[in-house]
C-alpha cells in the first residue's frame, strides 16, 4: 500500500486523506502541529475518546457540533454538568449519543482541572510524555507507542477515563508530539519545522 496520495494541488499526502474530502484541509492545517493551549488539548482527547468503535471522518464531521454541545470543551465549565446537561447530551442528534462516553468527558473534565492544580497546565504534564524520536518506528505503522501507554496508564491511575493506549497514541499524532506524516508527505518537513520552534510547556 503506497504511504502517499496526490492532494487537489499536485503535491503528495498522507494516503489516509484519499479516504474523504474534508481530510485533506484537516491535515494540511491541523494534523501534528505542536498544540500548548490546554482547552484544544482536552478536546481532542475527547474526540478521540468519542471515534474510539467509529471513524474519524464521523467525529470531524460533527466537530463543531460537539463545540456546542460541550461548550467548547471549555473543561472548568464541562466540570460543572449535571445530570441535566447529560439528559440534554443524550437528546443532541448532532453529537455521539453515548452515556459512557458523554460521563467520561465530564468526569474527564473534574481530572483536567485537578491536573492543572498539581502541574500548571494540561500541555506541560502530556508533553513530558513525548518520545525521543529515534525511538519511533516508521510513520504510521504503529496505533501505540511506550509512550501512549504510560500516560494512557498515568491518566487511568488519576481517574480519566476512556483514555486507553490507542486513543492517546491518536491524540499524541494530532497534537503533535510526534510527527507521523509519511517520509513521502510534503506536510512532514512543514510540520517538522513546527515542531522544530515550539517551546515545550513546562521546559523553560
């Protein structure tokens, strides 16, 4: 299988953007750029935690969706849910409607703000779980790395949940922890020199 297709410019891609339209401007503008704020960070943690059973292009296609319903993933806010935002979650036809999966981020939400308390920042604990990258293997031939694991297993012990080594190995690709654009991609030097001039939270 080619690591690489032709994006609408001519230029090649990762392959997986051949799978929708709308992947490619996700990836050409999103995917494996270096991420400090902590609210982007919650919810792509979330989303991820949402695509786990489904596809990707469901949960992008509804992203926006998801903003509204979770008020941004503003994590202080979501913290403060009751039961009848759950109910109102539930009855929402523009998100996944699943209980587990819509506690969880609430529950997630109560992690995030103890996290902050104890380390300063969501990105300044999950960026001390980047990899050194000689230790990665080939772009996208892996769903879990060392390093997913332990912070999957980091977060579990804190009381996160749905937050398993697959769902953080996707997340630490997104958020770009590491750069897995395939050797091919005219995205993976773009990305990273990104990562190249980003100051990693917590290491100054």
């Amino acid at each position: 299988m080619n690591s690489t297709v032709q994006g609408p410019d001519g230029e090649l891609r990762c392959s997986w953007c051949s799978a929708a339209p709308e992947f490619f401007e996700y990836h050409d503008n999103e995917w494996g750029y270096p991420v400090d704020g902590d609210i982007r960070l919650f919810e792509k943690l979330c989303l991820e935690s949402f695509q786990s059973g489904l596809s990707w292009r469901t949960i992008l296609a509804k992203r926006e969706n998801f903003r509204a319903a979770f008020s941004n993933f503003d994590f202080n806010v979501v913290a403060k849910y009751s039961d009848s935002e759950i109910d109102r979650l539930l009855k929402d036809e523009g998100i996944v409607r699943h209980r587990g999966k819509i506690e969880a981020v609430i529950n997630n939400a109560k992690k995030a703000i103890e996290l902050v308390e104890q380390e300063g920042s969501l990105a300044a604990y999950f960026w001390r779980f980047e990899p050194d990258e000689n230790s990665l293997p080939e772009p996208q031939t892996a769903s879990t790395s060392e390093e997913s694991i332990s912070l999957s297993k980091a977060l579990k012990k804190q009381g996160w949940k749905f937050v398993g080594p697959t769902t953080v190995y996707a997340f630490m690709q997104a958020m770009g922890l590491i750069n897995d654009h395939s050797e091919g991609c005219v995205f993976r030097e773009k990305v990273e020199h990104a990562r190249s001039h980003f100051r990693r939270p917590g290491r100054e």
